[in-house]
C-alpha cells in the first residue's frame, strides 16, 4: 500500500475552518461543563395568566317540534322551495273488469301411484308425448297437486278445485 501524503498545496480556507470548529467545540464544552455562563441569563418573570370570569353554562334545550313543520314542507333539493302539492288523481271510470274463468287443466289421468307414503298421479298432457309423474305438492300448468286417491287426483290453483278422473273403459 502506498502512504498519502498532504500535499503542501491545501487551500489556506481548510485549515480556517478547522480551526474555527475545534473553537466552536471549546467555548460550547466550556459552557455546558462549568459554572461561567457566556450568555446572559434569563431575569424576566413569567407572564402572570389572566382572570377569566366564570360563566354559568345553560342546559340545551331544544324547540318544540312543531317549529320545524315549515322546514319539513319545504323540500330542500326541489329548486323553488315550495310545499309539495301531490298532482290531482284522474278520476278514473270504475269499469267492472271480469276475470277470465281459469283455464282447466288440459290433461287426462291415465294412472295413480300408491306405495306406502308415496303417492302420485301420472298424467297426460295435451301435445305431450308421454306422461308425467307428479308427486303431492308439484305443479302443471300453475295447477298444484293437493291429493291422489284410488282412482282420482286433486289439482288446485288459488281457490279452484278440478279433479281429475282415471279413464274407466
């Protein structure tokens, strides 16, 4: 390894302000570690805190719900700001409208399941190509099975009842 030397050419500024630090560094170790001060010490007193009067604090009390009535009449994001007035209803003609009798159940009963609990009926709907076993509580054609007997089975749609029959040749 090679040594370094300084080189004699150092700026003259370097060697100033190094040794303005290392004084710096002596006058505050100096202050911090005796009893001389070179600042000038604090003789001020401190500021006396001012009289505040007491004031008595009221309850809240808030106004009488009824105030606010004008405030709920006057919608706040309608641009005029006036009391909502509902438009006039037509006075529309009581017509008499008649419900269509409910279409019955297009479809034959052509046999019963009854094995134990399990009870079915097999039906035959118009168009289809072959029957179609339905247990207590499913639907064709919005009618509902209700029961299945020997021989017959109960359909309902709301309050109507149609009973399907098996065919007796």
């Amino acid at each position: 390894m090679r040594k370094r030397s300084v080189t004699p050419n150092a700026p003259l500024s370097t060697g100033l302000l190094l040794l303005g630090c290392a004084a710096l560094g002596g006058i505050i170790a100096l202050e911090l570690s005796s009893e001389i001060s070179l600042a000038p010490g604090v003789t001020a007193a401190a500021p006396a805190a001012p009289d505040i009067p007491e004031v008595a604090i009221e309850p809240f009390v808030p106004p009488p719900p009824d105030s606010f009535t004008e405030i709920g009449e006057r919608p706040l994001f309608v641009p005029t700001r006036r009391p909502f007035v509902p438009p006039p209803e037509a006075e529309a003609e009581a017509i008499p409208v008649e419900e269509p009798p409910p279409e019955p159940l297009l479809a034959e009963l052509v046999g019963v399941v009854l094995a134990g609990e399990q009870r079915a009926a097999l039906v035959q709907e118009e168009g289809a190509a072959g029957p179609r076993r339905l247990a207590i509580g499913q639907t064709v054609d919005g009618w509902r099975v209700e029961e299945v007997e020997a021989g017959r089975a109960f359909f309902r749609r709301g309050d109507e009842v149609q009973v399907l029959e098996l065919r007796r040749d």
